[in-house]
C-alpha cells in the first residue's frame, strides 16, 4: 500500500490509534495532518500539526486550515465513560455525542470541499463493537456510536457519487491512554483477554492496520461498511 503523495487528515492522531496510524503512513510516503489538541513527541516522519479542540474551537475556521487537496479523512477523536444507567446525566450523553458523532460529522463536512478536489478520497470513522452487541454500563458511550455507525452509511449513501468512500471500524477494547484505567492491573488484562475469543485484547497497531486498509486504493470498491475488528466479540461464542 503506497501513499505517496497522499494528503491524510487524522483528527486524534496525537495518541493511541490515530498515532499508530498517523506512524504507520507517514512510513509509507503519507503527507499526514494531525488535528488535536497538543502535538505528539512520538510522531515520525512527514507530520504536521493543527491544533484543535472538538469541543471548545470553532469549527467554521477548519477548512480554511486545511490544505487544497485531501485524499483522506480520519476521526479517530472518541471517548469511553462507562457508569451505571441510573449514574448517567444528560450532559454525559451529550459530552459523548458531541465527541464521537457530531465532531466527526463537522470535521468530516469541513473537509468535503479539499475531499472532492483529490477526486477519489477515504473517509475512516470510529464506531464500537457496544453499538452492536449490548454491554452493561455502555448506555452513553454505546448510544453516541450508534450515531457514527448511522452517519457512516448515510455518508457513504450520499457522497459515493462524488467518489469519496466512508467506513467504519468498530473495535472492542484497545490497549490505549484512552482505556488505561481499564487495563491498569494484570487481573483486569487476564479478564480481557478471556473476554475475546482470540484469547487478547486489542492493539493500536490492529486497528490501524485496519484503517490503513481502508484509507488504501486497495479497498477501492469497498464503503458503506461498518468493520468489526474485535477479536471476535461481536460475533464468536466459544465452547
């Protein structure tokens, strides 16, 4: 998979999965540009950064950020906050929703205009395996990625006429900042890991691979696909 000169917009790409991917084309040729808050010490390569806050910056100044032309768009921006249904307020639905679906949304639109100039582009969103499959204590996070998932197919629905394709991967837990807390003892590793039919639980690289799949002429005939990459949660029960 070549990416050279390919321009990549990866928002979230200071951290977890959007770094892995973010590494992983600049290595392969990418001109890749990183929307976030702070700048990552660990970016390799041709890397360049915006910085951005999906819940305090205007997004109506973004496309005039962007550069001409945009091969591909990333949202890798997300959040996990687990609490109990009756723990749940509106303003942490709200949090999550303005986080993982409206904020996707908005960059995705601002940058429709430098999408269309490269004339074949990738959009990549991320969704969750509890969007699917009902998790106890998911209530928010799980309602606010539903969104994702409806937003990755009517996007996809209404810009494949303009050759610009729109996915999904839906991962189950990930071995990121993001899920630290959730990882932090070797118990609760040994209980994920037992969760998965594979036996693991996941890796940023995983889900980037993925990704990167996704961003390539390789799945050129491929959009309007939500992608379990789970380890087999969502599908699998074994003996």
């Amino acid at each position: 998979m070549n990416f050279n000169q390919k321009t990549i917009l990866i928002a979230g790409g200071s951290s977890g999965i959007g770094l892995a991917l973010a590494n992983r084309l600049a290595a392969k040729g990418a001109q890749v540009i990183c929307l976030s808050r702070r700048p990552s010490d660990q970016w390799q390569g041709s890397i360049s950064h915006i910085p951005f806050d999906v819940l305090q910056d205007d997004f109506n100044m973004l496309s005039a950020r962007l550069p001409e032309k945009l091969h591909s768009v990333v949202y890798a921006i997300g959040s996990i906050n687990l609490k109990p249904f009756n723990r749940l307020t509106a303003d942490d639905f709200l949090n999550d929703y303005r986080i993982n679906t409206l904020g996707a949304a908005q960059v995705v639109q601002q940058s429709l205009k430098a999408l269309r100039s490269a004339g074949a582009a990738s959009v990549v969103l991320f969704s969750t395996v509890a969007a699917t499959v009902g998790m106890g204590y998911h209530a928010s996070i799980a309602a606010a990625k539903g969104g994702v998932n409806g937003l990755t197919l009517a996007l996809a629905a209404e810009l494949a006429p303009q050759r610009i394709r729109v996915n999904a991967l839906a991962p189950s837990l990930t071995n990121t900042p993001l899920a630290a807390s959730l990882l932090s003892t070797e118990d609760k590793r040994e209980a994920s890991n037992k969760r998965h039919p594979l036996g693991r639980y996941g890796t940023p690289d995983d889900l980037a691979a993925a990704a990167e799949f996704l961003l390539s002429e390789d799945s050129s005939w491929m959009t309007g696909q939500i992608v379990g990459i789970d380890g087999g949660l969502s599908t699998l029960r074994t003996l």
